[in-house]
C-alpha cells in the first residue's frame, strides 16, 4: 500500500483491520488530527493503482504461513523433528497444514518422552530420599552421629556443586535481577532443611519425616494458588488427598502407644510437640523454597540452585546445632565415614531429581517424593528388623497407589473422549501471541 503523505508517519501510530473486501486504515493523534494547508492525503481505494487485495478465507491460511508468529510457532513446535536432521521444510514440497496431525504426533511423543524422563527421576529422587532416611536413623541409632552435624557434613561436600556454574561461565550466585530471589530460595530450602533435621531431636526420624512431608505436599497446593495462581486440577487433586490420607494413617500412634497406661511425662510431650511443630515449619519453608524455584526455574539452573542450597545450608546449620543443643559428634570409623559420603551423595542425587522436575506442579513433585515413606519402612525392615503397625502398611500401600496412579495419569495415552488432535493443533496456532 502506498502513501504519498510523510508528515504523519512520524508522529502516528497507524492500526489496519484487513477484511476479505476491504481494508481499513486509521491513523490516530495524541491530539485530534487536522489537515495542513498544501498538503494533499491520498488512500488507495479497491480498483486504484497500489492497492492490493486482501486474502481471500480460502488463502488466509497460507497468508498466515508466511507471518514470522505464525511461521516461528510453527518451527518451535517442530522442534522434535530436528533432533537428528535440520529445521527446513519438508523436500517433497508437501503443505504444512496437510502434515499438522503428524507434526502433533511427533511433538506429542516428545513430550511423553521428556515426561517419562521427568517422572523417573522423580522417582529415583523419592527413592534416594527414602535411602536418606534409612542412613541417617543408622548415622543416629549405630554410630552415634547427630542430624545437624550430617546436615553440616552434606552441605561442605555439596559445596563442589560450585563447578557447575564456573564451568559454563555463569555467576555461581545467580544472574543479575535475580540473585536476592536465589538468596531468599537458598534461605527457605535451608531453614526447611534445618528445621526438619532438628525436628529428629525430638521425634523419631519416621514421624518427622512423614510430618514433613505431608505439610510439604498440603501447602505446596496452596502457596502455588496464592503466590502464582496455580491450580490443581481434580484428578490430581483426588490422587494427592488419598496420599495425604496415606501419610496421615502412617502418622497414627501404634496399640502400644495409645493404651499405655502410665502417666504422661510432662517434658516428654512438650518436647515431642516441640518436634511435630518444627516438622510442620520445615514443611513450609520447603514448600515456600519448592514455590520460588518454580518462578526462577527459566534462569537458574540447578547447579546453580544445589550451589545456593549450600552455602547458605553451611550458615545455618552451625547456629541450629548450638541453638538446639545437639552434642557435637563426628566419625571415628572407616564405616562411618562411607555412611556420611553415601549420605551425601543420596542428598545430592534427590535433590537434582527433584528440583529438575519442577516445571510440572510443586504439590505433584512433593506427592511423588512420599513414595520415600514406604521405601524407608522397607529399607529399615532390611537393616534393623522391626515390624511395622497395622496403619503404617495401610498408609504405605495408599501412598504407593496414589504415586503410581498420578505417574500413570501424566504418561499413559487419554482413552476418553478427548478432542481430536487436528482441533487441540488448531488451538495451538490459533491462539493469540503476547
């Protein structure tokens, strides 16, 4: 389209409504417009000399294709596609509206793929937790070693994770704009982690941790909503109330405990619920940790997150060991030694699966680390012989069905009565570019 007027290019915002017959164009003024004298405006008009026509419906797919939006929504969609071969069009010269049910097939197995990928180091991740907590109940019970000191212990050796960032040239501390947000996260996840170990002071390493999680798991659901409005859907919602159920029947006191007939000990109940109340703390602090991260996840990577969670874990543990009083312990064996660097390396192991997978929902990436309950019954079973309650195999059995349910649920293929890909495409390319 041609203009013969200069004088209001540079001090009008132009907007054009194309239509299938007409083309409209408006130009507006920070104040109202008014022609000059000897100044002449012309717009072509369907039939002049310069006008072109507008696309037709039937061509206003191909007009699109050739929009960079369009073209570059395209190509990233394709990206699966170029994993072995290149980004350009297919050679038989086929349209690309005639390939977009198997542009969605292929886009779609890629992400399957990159869930199960996902899922399965989530679950390594929940197994390594339930190793966790194996080793630190025999760190405890055998070798006489506090929770604290093991806390101060991972986070020295966790300090090699600083090669992570120096290796690909990036700030160990985070990139600029960003760096108080990762200071604040490090911060969380530390005093979640302080607060839990201090917790096994006072509480048997089984309840704290289960206490633990489950107010991880429930305020990760809520602080999503309310801090980045993300929502639960209802499947998953059912499937991370039957694992909280899970956790609480774990929770339950054994026959022995509830009749009991002697008289409560007054000190005894204050502490234990000193300990089921730190229990809780950690679980909001990490849940708040597990909140952050998921906003910063685009910038940081998780080098760089383990880096943070280390330092500031160095810092806090020292003044948690003296404000709680736990006695100063340290190895004095050859095997007690393996214990901590197993330990450490457990640490380091869940804390990658499990941060990496935090792009899906912090309460989903929670529920699925509950799976560590019922692994460290089975791992105690093997190492120290103890049967466990009637409630605790009931609760380990529901939070093994409800993780095994929500993993099925985000990779098995929907048999219901979806929409059928060419429509959910269409939605894709449809939808408007912000």
């Amino acid at each position: 389209m041609k203009m013969e007027s200069t004088h209001l290019l540079s001090s009008s915002k132009k907007r054009v409504k194309i239509h299938p017959h007409t083309v409209t164009a408006k130009y507006a003024r920070h104040a109202p417009y008014s022609p000059q004298p000897g100044v002449h405006t012309h717009f072509p008009q369907p039939g002049d000399e310069g006008y072109d026509d507008a696309p037709s419906f039937e061509d206003f797919g191909s007009f699109l294709e050739e929009t960079s939006d369009r073209k570059q929504l395209t190509e990233t969609k394709r990206w699966p596609l170029t994993l072995f071969g290149s980004k350009d069009k297919d050679p038989s010269g086929r349209p690309q509206s005639a390939g977009a049910g198997e542009q969605l097939a292929s886009f779609g197995e890629a992400s399957v793929s990159a869930s199960r990928l996902t899922w399965l180091g989530l679950l390594g991740a929940a197994l390594a937790h339930g190793c966790l907590i194996t080793l630190t109940r025999l760190a405890s019970e055998r070798f006489g070693l506090g929770p604290l000191f093991l806390l101060l212990v991972r986070s020295i050796l966790q300090l090699l994770s600083v090669t992570v960032p120096l290796h690909r040239g990036e700030n160990p501390f985070g990139p600029d704009g960003y760096r108080l947000r990762l200071l604040c996260y490090g911060i969380a996840y530390s005093l979640g982690l302080c607060c839990a170990y201090s917790s096994l002071t006072f509480v048997s390493v089984g309840d704290g941790t289960t206490t633990w999680r489950l107010a991880t798991t429930a305020l990760s659901a809520t602080l999503a909503f309310l801090l980045l409005e993300e929502r639960v859907g209802l499947a998953d919602g059912i499937t991370l109330s039957a694992g909280l159920c899970g956790l609480g029947l774990v929770l339950l006191p054994t026959g022995d405990e509830s009749n009991s007939e002697a008289p409560t000990d007054p000190v005894a109940f204050w502490r234990s619920a000193f300990g089921w109340s730190l229990s809780a703390l950690a679980g909001l602090w990490t849940a708040l940790a597990l909140v952050g991260y998921r906003s910063l996840k685009e910038r940081v990577g998780v080098g760089t997150a383990l880096f943070a969670v280390s330092w500031t874990g160095c810092l806090l543990a020292p003044a948690s060991l003296v404000l709680v009083g736990e006695g100063w312990s340290w190895p004095a064996s050859a095997p007690a030694w393996a214990l901590v660097l197993g330990l450490a390396a457990c640490s380091v192991a869940a804390f990658l699966g499990m941060t990496h997978a935090l792009r899906l929902h912090p309460a989903l990436v929670s529920a699925s680390q509950s799976l560590e309950i019922p692994v460290s019954m089975l791992l105690h079973l093997a190492v120290l012989p103890s049967a466990p309650a009637a409630p605790e195999i009931v609760g380990g059995v529901m939070v093994v069905l409800s993780v095994g349910w929500l993993v099925a649920m985000k990779l098995l293929p929907s048999r219901g009565g979806g929409r059928c890909p060419r429509e959910e495409y269409e939605e894709i390319l449809d939808s408007p570019i912000k």
